[in-house]
C-alpha cells in the first residue's frame, strides 16, 4: 500500500467499470483496452476496478486482462478487495459492508413473486433460490440452491432479483412499488435488481480507496456506462473526471462530466490514451 503523499506527480487514480466499458458479452478485452490498461499502470497512473461482479467473477477476468490492480471494488461498492500475494486467490476481503435481508427478501417475495434471488454474506459466500447466469456471481458448478425461507435470517453484502425474460418496465414498476427503505439498490439493463447496504455505491467505495491512496479529488478518473455508475461517475466528475460511455442510457450521459465513444468504438481505449 502506498504511504500517504507518496503519489507520483501526474498521477491519476483510474477507476474503470468492467462490463460494458472494459470487456464486452464474452468477457473479453479488445487488445487496444488491453495495451492501455497495461501502459497506465507502466507509467505510473493506478488502476482502480469497480464492479457489480462478485469477487468470484471479477478475479478471472483480470487473470485474462493481465492486470491486478492493487485495490478492487466488488458488489457495486459492498466488497473492498486488496492484493495480497498470501492469498490464494491473490486478493483478501478488506472491506464488506453488510445489512440484515429479511425486510428485503419480504418485499421481493409480496411483489416479484417469480423472482430467482441470490444473496452473498459477508464472507462471499453465494446462495440461490434458482440458478443463475455463472458470470455473474459465481461458476454454476458452485451455485447452492436453498428454499427462500433459509435466506430470511442472517445478513448479507449484496441481494439480487432477476425476473429472465422479464419486461424490464414492467419490473421497474414492481420494483418502485416495494418502496424499500434502509438500503441502496440499482438497476440493471435487464429485469435486475441488486440491493446493498444503506449508503453503499461504487463512489463510496473508490472514494476509500481514494483516500487511504492518498490522490487529490482532481486526480480522479471514472468510466462507466450502467445506471449503477451514476454516483460513481458524479464523485468523480465533481473535481476530476466522470466519463459516460457512448451506449450509456441517457440519465448516465446526463450526469457524466465527459461522454466517449460506444464499446464497439473502443471508447474506453480514447480515455485511457488521453491520460
């Protein structure tokens, strides 16, 4: 870890969002990402993950990238991981911000009855109510499926619902009707919902890795291009950079200090260049 003013003249913190902005539908980089995810490190600037991904999914991903950031933020801000070469996974859980789930789960249960429903506790561990997508909190071979009761009693980081082939409006409407409270929650593309702790998003998250690394608030720059980037991208614009991907939905444009181009244009390679 770095002590406190030891950041190199110049440096920026880069805090990029992986699905959507680093990697695409086969969890793959473009080689132009890859070369610039590598030159930022090279040259001094330090690379920040953030992520919706479990801890368990985002790892594999960066062993394919052939970057390991020194920090990452998992769970959409609910899990801090450092590196540490001690672990076997290379990385041990610094930070996990939990909450107790049985309100949550009661009001998912009252309004999306159909609802698959993952929950992860506090020592990463997943458990299902239905299967889900593997790249998306875990390998399939490792998904424990429980009846919903067992879920109820105890806390957990991180709660997600997922209606498949659901009509996304129509879940966002069940959604806005279970007026939850004490919590944070987003939504994705699809009919998901993810639930964490009251108060936690990926800038809360990047903003403790910001401080603990010691880089002013003008030495910030975030990419993103989910409706889970909004805080994310309006921490980092506030004094730095808060940069939209070009497919990003319009409220995520709206709030951006800087908008680039789509996926497919490689628009995260033009940020990163930039630097």
């Amino acid at each position: 870890m770095k002590e406190p003013g030891s950041v190199a003249q110049g440096a920026w913190l880069v805090a990029i969002d992986l699905d959507g902005t680093t990697i695409g539908e086969t969890e793959e980089a473009s080689p132009a990402v890859v070369t610039q995810l590598r030159r930022i490190e090279r040259v001094g600037h330090h690379l920040l993950i953030a992520t919706g991904r479990s801890a368990a999914t985002t790892l594999p991903v960066l062993d394919r990238i052939g970057v390991w950031p020194e920090y990452l933020v998992c769970s959409n801000g609910a899990v801090i991981l450092q590196r540490d070469t001690a672990a076997t996974s290379g990385y041990h859980r610094l930070h996990a911000a939990g909450f107790q789930t049985a309100a949550v789960l009661e009001a998912i249960r009252a309004h999306l009855p159909e609802a698959h429903i993952a929950v992860e506790d506090e020592a990463g561990t997943y458990r299902y109510t239905h299967p889900f997508p593997p790249a998306t909190t875990g390998a399939a071979e490792d998904q424990v499926i429980v009846p919903f009761e067992t879920l109820l009693d105890g806390r957990a980081v991180r709660v997600i619902a997922v209606l498949p082939d659901h009509d996304v409006s129509e879940f966002r409407v069940s959604v806005e009707r279970m007026d939850l409270k004490g919590v944070t929650f987003s939504l994705g593309w699809t009919a998901w919902l993810d639930i964490a702790a009251e108060g936690i998003t990926k800038a809360v998250a990047a903003e403790k890795v910001r401080a603990v690394l010691d880089f002013g608030r003008d030495r910030v720059l975030a990419v993103g291009d989910g409706f889970n980037d909004i805080e994310f991208l309006q921490w980092a614009g506030q004094f730095g950079r808060g940069v939209a991907m070009g497919h990003a939905p319009k409220e995520l444009r709206a709030v951006a200090s800087e908008i680039t181009g789509t996926f497919a244009e490689d628009g995260l390679v033009r940020v990163l260049a930039s630097l």
